[in-house]
C-alpha cells in the first residue's frame, strides 16, 4: 500500500471500525492469560451478543447433549479463544454493515462472508484444525473486510457497470488496475490498526492470493483454508459453475490435499449449516442462493470432469502404447538388418558387448563363429549386385534356420556373417558349424527365374571358457577373424578353429 492510500484511509471519518465492545474483546484477546469472568462481563455489556454467543452454543454447530442456559456454561463448552472469536464475530459484523447506497453491492457482500464463514468451519474440521475453528470463522467473514474501506474512502470504485461482483478475481482486477492495490492488502492494514493477532492478519492479507505464504510455513494450512472458504462461497454465488468448479477442486486438491469427492462433501455440509447460519446472524440466505440446485449441479460438473478426466487417461493410455509400438518398431528397424533380416552392424556389436560380460560375470562358455561366403565378388562382378543381394538374403534364411533358438545371427559386414552362440564349447559349436557346411554345400540359390547358383562358405570358430578366458570383445571376434582367415587361405569351404591354429602355431 502506498503513504498516500494509508493517509487518505486514516482520515476517512466513515471507515469501518470495531465497536466499543469489540475494541474491548481485542484488547482482552491479546493478553497472555484471560479470565473468563471477565470475558463474561464484557458480553453482558451487549445482550444481544449474549444472546447470539448462547444460541451459537446450543446450535448443532456445538452438539452438546444438555441444555447451556447461561454465558458461563456457553463458554465452557466453546472455549475461551471460541468465544472471543465469535463475539469479534458478531460485534464487527453488526458495526461495520451499512445501508449506504454506493457501488459495492452490499447484499452479496454479507452473502460471500456468511458463506465463507460457513465454508471455514468445515474446512477447519476437514483439515482437522478444530482448536482454531472459530478463529478461522473470524478470519474468513473478514477476508474482504477492505472492499467496505475502499468503498468508504472512494465511492466509485464499484460502479461500473461492467464489473461482475459474483466474480472476486474481476473485483480484485478492478481494484489493481485502478488503485494498484487489491482489498485484501486494506484489509490486513485495518487489522493491523486494530491491534489483530499475526495469524489473522495474514489471513486476510493471503485471501486473494494464497501463494504469498509458503507451504512450510505452520500458518499456511490456517491461511489456504480461508482463501478457498471464499472461492467456496462464490461457488453458491455464481450462475456458471462449470469452469469455476473445476478451479475450486484444483485449488483445494493443491492447497489442503482434498480430493473432488471431499470437495463435495465440504459442499453438502456447508449447504445444511445454511439455515443455523441464517438463524444465528438474522438473516435469509435462501432467497440469494439455491444451495440444492447448486449441489446438484456440483455433482454433475464434477462427476462430467471425472469422466473426462478417465478419457483423457483412457487416451493417454492409448497413445502411449501407439507410441511404444511405434518405438519398439522403429527399435526393430534399427536392430534388423533391412536386407538379410540378421542383427544389423550396430545392435549386433552392442549384443556381442552383452553376451561377452555375461559369460564372464556367469563363468560360462561362449563362441562365436565368423562366416564368409567364397568368391562372391566374383558372384557380383559376374551376375550383378541384384543377385548378389539375393544370395545374402538365401544366406541368412540358410544361416538362421540352422542355429538354436538361443543363437543369435548378424551381418557383420558385406558378406560376412557373425553367429553367436552362449554357453556352447569348442565341441559343441563343431556340430553346428558341419551343419551349416554341409547345408551350404547342398544349396542352390536362385539369382533370377529359372537361374540358381551354388555358393560355398568358410567358417572361423573362437571359444572363450572360464578355463581359456579372453580380455574382451574385441580379442574373441579377432581370434574368429583370424580362423575365418585361415580356412579362406587353406581352400575355402571348410571350418577352422582357432585354438587349432594357436596350438600349430605358438607365439
């Protein structure tokens, strides 16, 4: 707030300020010890706050099983800090209501602060704050207790006719584009001149905005309950609750952790402390609001926002699994050789990288036998890259239908082929590698229609076993390398093992 503001509030003569006895309940309110005869003979000063503090006590917002015929007994059951809340309650609320004509709307603004007082109430239970209850009450019947002071100090400010006062972020706009400055900030300054407890003021000033106060702060919970008691209570106000429903739940769920159902439950039991609340203040709620026709319409907002909600999850479900298939298939694209259908170059040195640490960390064997097709740049040069193409494609078919299941087959480049094989020894891997030798010795592939050709291959076999153990990868696939070598170099068409080779010829 700016100096000026403050000046010009501070010698306003019709500003909003507390009775007699209410100055008197402040004073007492801030003292460290209160002795309730005391409080007791303040409220006798004012029959008629006697009168609402006992009615207030025997009313089914205090179930109590016995008749309270007397202040002391209504203080017994209230409580000491209830009782000086509530008669703050009831003496601001009577000194500081005006029949003046201006431009707030005088009528919806008794009906939000009696709602929301309401509203504060069961939110306090819900938030399980039921020794500060009547406090909370307090805070939220005067959270727009600066729109009567800014009323009071510049007369227009509510008059135009475009402002929507059912809606309150409309007003608090309103009041920053002209004054740059929002009601709530008034309000905490008049609770300030007033001598109000810290956690009140504070209220008030987070009214409109609850992110002035942190989360970890301890009054936050008592600030969040009295900024969502006013949203709750425009929800009875507004004639469209759709969007503004939605709002509410989102607010409650971030600021106090209620869920939509909880949220609704806060709805109905405000809705039936309606009437005590009209009884208690003199005053008619039900000619302003619908509460049961709201309701219903909350029931249904919420339950289509639910429904929605389940689609909107429904559809992300689904594109969600539309997009895994998607990257499983672009994975595959990837993995898979597009020609031959073995493992492609790169997936296959990253499965070779797999299978090796696997067969360290499980000390078992693994081989891998390197396959290379004879003279097949002869094949190309003489037939065509189209039929060379055709052979790779034959060779793969050949390759993969004469390993295990648990083998694996990749192109490792041009026309040379690695397999894979776990957990296989030397022996093992013999009868395979003969299998494939005598499989390709007895194939034809054809390169054209009516036109087939025989193509040999040369095998090179490597084992690693926790016996005979390699350093790496890289050591395995060169000592296969080595072998393929050998058997291209000593006639083709032929298996030859490295171990054989390292024994014939030592380092």
């Amino acid at each position: 707030m700016t100096p000026e503001l403050e000046k010009k509030l501070q010698s306003c003569p019709s500003l909003p300020s507390p009775t007699p006895v209410a100055v008197r309940i402040i004073t007492l309110a801030n003292e460290p010890e209160v002795d309730i005869d005391r409080i007791i003979k303040i409220l006798h000063c004012d029959p008629a706050l006697a009168s609402k503090i006992l009615r207030t006590a025997n009313s089914p917002l205090y179930p109590y099983s016995k008749k309270i015929e007397n202040l002391h007994q209504a203080v017994m059951v209230l409580g000491l800090n209830a009782t000086i809340s509530l008669a703050l309650s009831f003496s601001l609320m009577k000194s500081l209501q005006t029949n003046r004509k201006s431009g707030l709307d005088y009528s919806l603004y008794w009906k939000r602060a009696l709602l929301a007082g309401t509203a504060c109430r069961v939110l306090g239970t819900t938030c399980e704050l039921t020794g500060i209850i009547e406090e909370l009450y307090l805070s939220s019947l005067m959270q727009d207790l600066g729109m009567l002071a800014l009323d009071q100090v510049f007369s227009d400010l509510y008059k135009n006719p475009k402002l929507d006062q059912t809606c309150h972020a409309s007003i608090i706009a309103h009041e920053k584009q002209c004054l740059a400055v929002n009601h709530a900030a008034v309000g905490s300054w008049l609770l300030t001149q007033w001598n109000f407890p810290d956690r009140l003021r504070l209220a008030i000033a987070g009214s409109d905005d609850s992110s002035r106060i942190p989360p970890q702060d301890e009054r936050a919970k008592f600030v969040y309950c009295v900024s969502l008691s006013g949203k709750i209570a425009e929800i009875f106000l507004r004639e469209s609750h759709s969007d503004y429903l939605q709002v509410v739940k989102e607010e409650a769920h971030t600021l106090l952790n209620l869920t939509p159902e909880a949220l609704m439950e806060v709805l109905e039991t405000t809705e039936n402390l309606i009437p005590e609340t009209e009884k208690i203040f003199q005053t008619d709620l039900q000619t302003w609001t619908e509460p049961q026709g709201i309701l219903e319409k909350a029931r249904e907002t919420l339950l289509l926002r639910s429904l929605q909600t389940i689609q909107e999850v429904q559809e992300l479900q689904i594109n969600k699994a539309t997009m895994e298939a998607q990257f499983q298939n672009l994975e595959e694209i990837h993995r898979i050789d597009p020609l031959t259908g073995a493992l492609a170059r790169a997936y296959l040195d990253q499965y070779l990288d797999c299978s090796f640490k696997q067969a360290l960390v499980n000390e078992e064997c693994l081989t891998l036998v390197f396959g290379d097709l004879d003279k097949f740049k002869s094949v190309n040069d003489r037939y065509g890259h189209q039929a060379g193409d055709r052979i790779l494609q034959s060779t793969a078919r050949l390759l993969l239908a004469r390993v295990r299941t648990t083998d694996k087959v990749g192109r490792y480049g041009g026309e040379e082929f690695v397999l894979i094989l776990p957990k296989t020894s030397s022996t093992a891997a013999k009868t395979v590698c003969e299998r494939i030798l005598s499989a390709f010795r007895n194939t034809t592939h054809e390169i054209a229609e009516n036109q087939n050709i025989a193509v040999t291959v040369s095998l090179g076999v490597a084992t690693h076993t926790p016996d005979k153990p390699y350093l790496n990868i890289t050591d395995l696939l060169l000592a296969a390398d080595k072998a393929v070598y050998h058997s291209k170099s000593h006639g083709r068409n032929q298996c030859t093992y490295y171990e054989k080779i390292k024994i014939e010829q030592p380092a």
